[in-house]
C-alpha cells in the first residue's frame, strides 16, 4: 500500500559517481550527485532515521518494482520486505514498552530510490528527510 512520495529537489537519474552511503547510529544518509545541464554537478542528500534496514542492489539486480521515477522517494506502508523486517524487529524489541511507546510497528515504512545507470536502495524506516 503506498503512502504519500517524497519528491526530490535532483533527479536520480543525471548521477556521475553514483550514490554515497553512511550511517551514524539508526540513521542511514544517501547522498547522490545530479549533474545539470550546464555541466555543473549538485549534491542532495537523503536522510532515514531509526532505520531498520538498509538494502543496496547493483543496477543489474534490482528487481522491476525497484524501478521508479526519477524525481521521488516512494513510501510503502505494507510490502514483503517491510513485513519481514518488521517481524524480525517485533521478536526481538518491538514488544518492549518503550517501543510501544514510540508508535510500535506502525511507525516504519518501506522507502524505494532508484538510480539509473547504478542501483536502488530500499530502507525499512519511521522517516525519510531530503535535502
């Protein structure tokens, strides 16, 4: 089920160097560059925070639901790959009380970016930010 995309200020598909990944904590940053038509190269950023999983597939294995438009985050609310993290996460601290308190299950999504020419990235996550 899809919520509302994220749409991005760069297109995914103009990248040079393909994207850039870190993490600091629960938090993943992908960072990409888009060059514009001037030649000029621009970097934007894309933030997950409390992120569950993080999952980066070469261009040649992303599967076709991987494929997306070039301007946006997509967000899922129910997808295989959420629900099998998600079970994994309920059997080992998402029935403690403090998660609950957090907002539990609900509060996680599956985000999808795609990256012609390199991959796409799919992340299990309570929020995704750009920049």
């Amino acid at each position: 089920m899809p919520a509302a995309n994220i749409q991005l200020q760069q297109p995914t598909n103009q990248t040079v160097t393909g994207p850039r990944f870190h993490s600091d904590g629960s938090r993943i940053v992908v960072e990409y560059d888009c060059e514009e038509d001037q030649g000029e190269v621009a970097w934007s950023e894309i933030s997950f925070e409390e992120a569950l999983a993080f999952e980066y597939r070469e261009a040649a294995c992303c599967r076709a639901d991987d494929v997306i438009g070039a301007h946006e985050v997509r967000c899922l609310e129910r997808s295989a790959y959420l629900s099998d993290v998600i079970d994994r996460w309920q059997a080992s601290v998402g029935w403690e009380e403090w998660q609950q308190k957090q907002g539990g299950a609900a509060r996680f999504k599956h985000f999808t970016v795609f990256f012609d020419d390199a991959g796409c990235v799919n992340v299990v996550a309570a929020s995704c930010a750009v920049a």
